[in-house]
C-alpha cells in the first residue's frame, strides 16, 4: 500500500471503504486535485515551485506536486486546502486562488500512453492549481523531503529525470500559465 | 428513472452496472461535463445560447444545458462530444475548445445550499465549457426541444424561471466568460 | 481636469506631456489596468468586493473600481501594484494574482454603444484582473470613499444606479471569474 | 523599414502619420494581439502550429507568430481577424475563440532583459491568442512561408534556433495553455 492509499484509508472511512473504493477506482474516473505550491515575491511572480520528495503511485521515491482525492461532500477548495496542509504542514498558509478554475485538467490514467499523465492505480480527473504559500512548510507523513526550485531548476534535466507520472509536464504547464516557463 | 439515468444505464453497460452506480454515487463524487452549445458570428462573438427543454435530475421539465458523465478511461473531450451529440443530435458540429481548462468548476450537491449548483441524486464536479456549434441541432433522446436565446433573452426572468438545478447561474458564467453577460 | 487626469499629470511627467498625451489619446488605444479589490475568507471565497467612490471620467460622482494607465517601461504588475496603492493605501496589502492573464479585456470606448465599456476621454484597451486585498485599505487622492459590498450587494439595483462607464458590468464579470455571480 | 512598420504605414494612414507613430512609439506602450494559427482535430485537440518565415522587428528572417497593432476605434477581435487575414491570406478561415481573454500578457521591451519578450521598436503589452483555423493559408505580403510544425517539432532546437524575440517561449506557452506542451 502505498503512502497516498494509506492517507485516503485514513481520512475516508466515514466515506469509503478500502473495497469500495477499489471497486470505484476499477469502474469510474476519481475527482482530484493537483496543487502546484509556489513562492511569490511582492509583484506575485513566480520565483520558486515546491516539489515534496515521496513514494509516488507507483512504488518508486520521486519527486511531486501535492495531490489527492476530492471526498463526498467536500468542495473542491476544501480539498486542496486540506491536501496543501496534509503535505505542507500546519503552518503553509496556502493561498488557494478565488477563481475556481484550473489551470489544466490533468487526466491520469493507467496506461501512460493515454494522456502523458499516469496512474496504475486509477483513472482520475484532477483539477490542477498553482498556490501560493506565504508559511513556513514542512513536509509531513510519508514525505520525506520538500525542496524548493527556481522555474530554470525545476524544469531542469536533473529535476525532470526525478519525476514520474507526468508531473514534469505538471510543472512545466504550471510555469506557463504564470507566464514564467523559460 | 430519469432521462439522464436512462442514458447512462444505456451507455455504460460496460462500465458500471446501476447497483454500483448507485453505491458510487452515495460514496464519491462523480467527474460531470456541461457544455453550453453557442452561436458565434465570424469574428467568435457569442450570438445565442441554445437550451434544451428535457426533464431535469429532479423530474420536472426544465431548461438545460447539454451535461452528463466522464465514463471510465474516457477523455473529457470525448466525453464532451459524446454528449453534445447525444443531446444536440449528429450534425451539430460541436468544436469542443482547444483549451481544456473549464471556464468553472460547478460543483453539484443533494443539498442545494452548498454551492448553489443541485442535484438530488449526487455529488458531481462537473467541468463547464462553452461549446459553439456550427451545424443543425435537433434535440435527440428525451429532450423535448433545443432553442436559441439571445444573452439578454438567456438571463431574462422568464428564462430563469424555467431553470433548475443552477443552470441559471451556469448561464450567467458562461455569458461573463465570453464577455456577454448584459 | 478629472481626478484620474490629475493622476497621470502628476505620475507621467517624465513620460508625456499632456499635449502628447492628448495626441495619443486621440490616435491610438491606451494600455490600461482595471483592479477589482476584493476580500477573501481562508478557503479563497470572495466575500467583499470593494469600490471606490470618485469623480469618473466623465466628472460626476460613480462608484468605480480601481483603474488607470499602464507607463512606458512598467510592466502590467507594476501598474496593477502602483495605481492599487495609489488608490487603495500603502497599507492594503494588494496580491496581484501569480497568472498574468486578466480576467476580461474591457475595452473603453468614447462612444458607449460599441462595447458597453465607455470613456469619454479616449479608447483604451484594459486588463481586467481581481485583486484579493489583506491590510487596511483607505482611500487617498481624490477618492471620497472606499465601501466593502458582498456580492448580492454589487450587483443589486442600488449600487448598480452608482456606477458609469460600465463598471457595473465589469463587477458582474469579476464575481462571474471567482464563481460568486448571484 | 521592417515589414511591419510597412503593413502598419499602409494600414493606419488614416489614425496615425509615422511621426505621430515614432512619438507614440517612444513615449508610451502600444497595444499589440499575437495570435498563434493551430490545426485542430475533430475533437479540438491541436496538431500542428503555424509559424511564417518574414522579417522580424530585428530585420533578421525568423520564425514568427502572427503579429500586429490594434488601431484606434478598432475591437481586439476585429484586430485579431485583420492580422490573421492579412498574413494567412483571405481563405485561412480563423476562428477567433469567444472568451476574450488572451492566455498569456506578452509584454515587449526594447531592452530584451526585462520580460524576455524583445521589440527594439518599442514597448508593446500583446494579447496572445491560439486561432485554430480551418482554410487554406497562404502567406501573403512580406512573408516568405508558412510552415506547420507538430507540437514536438515546434518546441525543437532547429525550429527554436530560427526564432527571435521571444516568439519561441510565446509557442510554448500557448502549447501549455492547450495541453500540448511536450
């Protein structure tokens, strides 16, 4: 199991059981969000992107955006607040965005030829967001390290060859739409 | 059993059967498209809304925008052709936007007062998209009638009155996304 | 000689000359920033939406949202951060979102009937962007007031009467962007 | 005399004379569109961009997107048209989107440090548009070609070598803004 099915095992009995939710994962696309952390100087530009050091979907250790399920009954913004302060810790002060439109919608699917973005576990449509966080971060459950990144590092061949699942696009497409791709 | 059910008991025989749709849709939400089918002149400036009159997730007839599910290991573009010629009929020629990103996120839940978007039935997170469209539309399935509004005529009382579910207030966003709303 | 004259007189000095302003003016459309202020709860909801009340461009009293000219060598944010200060305080704390792209294009015209956007003085292109607002704000200048509605408020009939140029119809826009439209 | 300044003195001799123009040029932002022509499949997912070999703002010959002023009294769209027309030729049929909100702010300085968008003619704030179009294009006036480039191609080192003023970051952006960016 990996540490994401341990987080949503957690947080979901009330909603879902282990099976259950094994079975939805196997029949219909899941609800998710994807959320970009970045600092911004005074002006709101992009000057570093935050990539949390983890066991991805797959099993490997690599290097990702904060990421997870949008639960019954919970409102999209909720979500990424709680992901944000799951991964991040208490003290971020993320800044989710008061326009509730993604940047992309990044769909995953289990064969990573679909999209260019892949999960073995699922097909999930996650909604993905650039959020500022004025706090201190520090990463929290099975994260093993947050590091931040200029725009040129994070799109850098070193960093790119530490990331799976697509979230290098993720981060490139995240750079574009603050207008900060090089 | 309402139109939209019949519609997906129809379609995704495949998929899910209904006692595991029906288990899903207590337990998580489900990934929606609405597309807002539109009349554009040649310099893309939105002319008319088309609202379908059709029973409604609740029962009553209502006017609608075309709306319906992402299906397992369906894109959201192909989900958002599907329907569009589901509902507006094979010769619509839709032109699903090369953008994927929705213009909102209208987020649908049994309690009308969470979001102001309802639906008795589930939680959906439904992706919305302005779609013009090019061809003749004749409603299909159980739609009674497709017709044309003008944006004053779309946010007029009259029109509103015949609205359910927040798709009036769909309207309005779509109408603002395009710089039309009166 | 209208407040927001005064302003660019009294700023641009080393840029144009009034004549050569009013040359340009007369010639060529004006680069333009509009800033919706608004206050934002811990989720990123807009709760308030701020406007000033002032002398408009056509020198009666309105209701209006924060507004003026981009500057040879300034960058768009700048302009947003400087005429944000101007009117709102050096206090207000303004976060000029990470995404360069407005939420809307208003274009100004002398004459009203060509898109609803109107200024007598002249045709101006402007980027329409809603700007969350944490610190105290009080209005300097020229401005007489600054007031907080929510959004039923904004866009009721009362405040609506308050307001020229079609700011009316850029508040609508803005809630429309941040999925608070009534 | 670039290209350019030759299609504007042809064009705009009824708004501005080139005096006029240099002075306006030299004292204040002019307002710009860029729009960059795709190929889009039935489902709207783009396949190739469109680039035309001309003379630059330099004088070099480069890659460039479609270019151009918005004149005076004129809307963003009908500018949009007009230089999609007048460098696509008149069978190019392009397809304006109905939001008209740009996917990114270009902002072009004499000084190529400032935003990494270069015009040495002067300070331009360009609204980026992706315009799908659908016609036969041949590039008329001082272009020597259009050519259409595949996603992956149009982000290569051959084809970024051959471009100039930040047209190459302008490609992908708007690559990322459709979900296209390698």
């Amino acid at each position: 199991m990996t540490d994401i099915d341990a987080a949503d095992t957690q947080t979901d009995n009330a909603w879902l059981s282990a099976d259950e939710l094994a079975l939805a994962r196997s029949r219909m696309p899941i609800v998710y969000v994807d959320a970009v952390p970045v600092r911004v100087d005074g002006m709101g530009n992009v000057e570093e992107v935050g990539m949390l050091l983890r066991q991805g979907a797959g099993g490997s250790i690599s290097r990702m955006v904060v990421t997870g399920r949008v639960l019954y009954g919970e409102r999209v913004r909720e979500a990424l607040m709680r992901h944000c302060e799951k991964d991040l810790g208490p003290m971020a002060l993320p800044r989710v965005p008061a326009n509730p439109t993604p940047f992309t919608v990044a769909e995953y699917f289990p064969d990573p030829a679909v999209s260019g973005f892949h999960d073995p576990r699922h097909h999930a449509v996650s909604l993905a967001y650039v959020v500022p966080v004025d706090g201190e971060c520090e990463p929290t459950q099975e994260a093993l390290d947050l590091h931040w990144f200029t725009p040129e590092e994070a799109v850098s061949d070193d960093v790119v060859l530490e990331m799976t699942s697509g979230h290098d696009r993720l981060i490139r497409l995240a750079l574009a739409h603050v207008g900060k791709l090089p």
